[in-house]
C-alpha cells in the first residue's frame, strides 16, 4: 500500500524515477561507455560533447561522462554510507536519551549540542584537516556532521512518544525498557527518521562534492564529483562542459533525492498526507 502511496503522489514518484536513471547510470556506466575514467587520449584533449563522448573531455583527453559516472558511485557511497552510520548510532543516542533523564542522557546531548553549534561545512573542513584526507575520513566528517541532527530528531520524537497509551500499556504489561524503545517507540517515530536520511544523503553529496573542490576529499587518481569541478575550473573559458554538466548531473540526483524526500514526508505524516 505505501508503495501505491509513492506512485500516486507526484513529488514522490518523480523522485523515485530519478533515483532509478541515477543509480541505473552509476551502477551500469562502466559497462555500457567504452572507456574508462583514468584513460588518457591525447589526440582529444578537451574535445566538445559528441556522440563519443557525450560529455566531452578534460584537459588530459578523460572521458568526462565515465569520470563523472564513477564519481558519482564514489560520492554516493560515501554519502550514504556516512548518514546511515548517524543515522542509526543517532536514533539509538536519541531513543536512550528520551527515554531516560539521567546524567549519561544529559552529557550524550550536550556533546550533540556541541557539535550542532558548529556550521556543517566549516565543521567538515576542520574534521578532515584533523583526521586527514581521503574517502574514508570524509565518510567518517559526514557522519559526525549529521550525528547530533538525528539525535535531537530522535529524541525529540522519544520525548512525546513515551507518555502515548501504546507505551504505558506496554510498560504495565511488563516489558523492559529496551523492548519498549525499539518494540514499540523505535516503527512509530521512523518515518521522520526516514525522511531526515533521505535528505541527509543529499546534503552529504554537497557535503563530499565540496571537499573534494577544494582537494580535501577524494584524492586523486580516483575521480570525484568536486575534483572534477576543481578541474573544470581552472580550464572553463575553453572547456566549459566539464564544469556544466558535472555540476547538472549533481543537480539532478540531488532533486530527485530532495523530492523523494518532500513525498516521504507528506505521506508519512498524518496532517499533510490529506
């Protein structure tokens, strides 16, 4: 029935079908384009889109596309992987600090409120000069980034959740507090919970793509959707396709993922679902 649900809402559907092309370009890309995104071809260097090369080529005669097309897998997993770890260490802090006022739900919320004073991208730039550079601290800044948001939204949701009739009744039919936070609390705040990971991923792509520019992300020779930016800067007034349509391609998968996430919401929340 949720599934009818998405098909039948505009928002949602059109999300999902861009989704789709997304992850079916990404995932077959490197099967269906002839060339790979570290071949250098010399004889067209900063060649204008064709039928070739779709999206051109750089300065160093790289197929744009195929670059585009891995860095894209690179991003997403990263992204996705970083706000699913917050994600669920996030939910599980906010479902303990909800349920619980003690002094240890006290200091794991002022260590969230820490870390949301900070803006996300001044605080991505500090953790990677901290950690160092590369994928895998990158994945590890995006997932410290979006820890304090879903421990707040958890918790929130927690705190008026535990004093519905659904609790108290299992509370006096005897089940433990764990039973209760992740039985009975935990499928009645997720939906929120969802919407919040579905735009986390878009912000994490903005998040990586932005690190990569400015060279503290993805290191090279593995092709990154910033990097490939950085690279088309520098070279714009001649090439500008690479700068473009890189930058048209993160649109693209950002609105799908943002009006994916619009239609979760609208459907999962009672007032608006009408």
């Amino acid at each position: 029935m949720f599934f009818k649900e998405i098909l039948h809402h505009r928002a949602a559907f059109v999300g999902s079908c861009i989704l789709v092309i997304v992850v079916l370009a990404i995932s077959l890309g490197r099967w269906l384009i002839p060339y790979s995104s570290i071949d250098m071809d010399f004889a067209n260097i900063m060649a204008a889109p064709s039928l070739l090369h779709p999206f051109g080529t750089d300065s160093m005669g790289r197929d744009v596309l195929a670059r585009v097309l891995d860095g894209a897998r690179m991003s997403l997993s990263i992204s996705s992987l970083g706000v699913l770890f917050a994600a669920c260490l996030g939910t599980a802090v906010g479902l303990f600090a909800g349920r619980n006022d003690g002094v240890a739900a006290q200091v794991m919320m002022r260590i969230s409120d820490f870390l949301f004073s900070f803006p996300s991208f001044v605080l991505a730039i500090f953790l990677m000069v901290v950690l160092g550079f590369g994928a895998r601290n990158t994945m590890v800044a995006i997932a410290l980034i979006y820890l304090p948001v879903f421990v707040r939204l958890a918790r929130n949701l927690t705190v008026v959740a535990r004093d519905d009739n659904y609790v108290r009744a299992a509370r006096i039919n005897g089940q433990s507090g764990a039973s209760i936070m992740f039985r009975e609390i935990l499928p009645n705040i997720l939906p929120p919970l969802l919407v919040q990971l579905t735009l986390g991923i878009a912000f994490g792509i903005v998040i990586e793509a932005g690190l990569s520019f400015l060279g503290l992300g993805v290191q090279p020779p593995a092709p990154s959707l910033g990097s490939i930016m950085a690279d088309g800067r520098e070279y714009f007034e001649r090439a500008p396709w690479v700068l473009t349509l890189t930058g048209l391609f993160i649109s693209f998968a950002l609105l799908g993922l943002n009006l994916l996430g619009d239609g979760l919401r609208d459907l999962t929340d009672p007032r608006l679902k009408a």
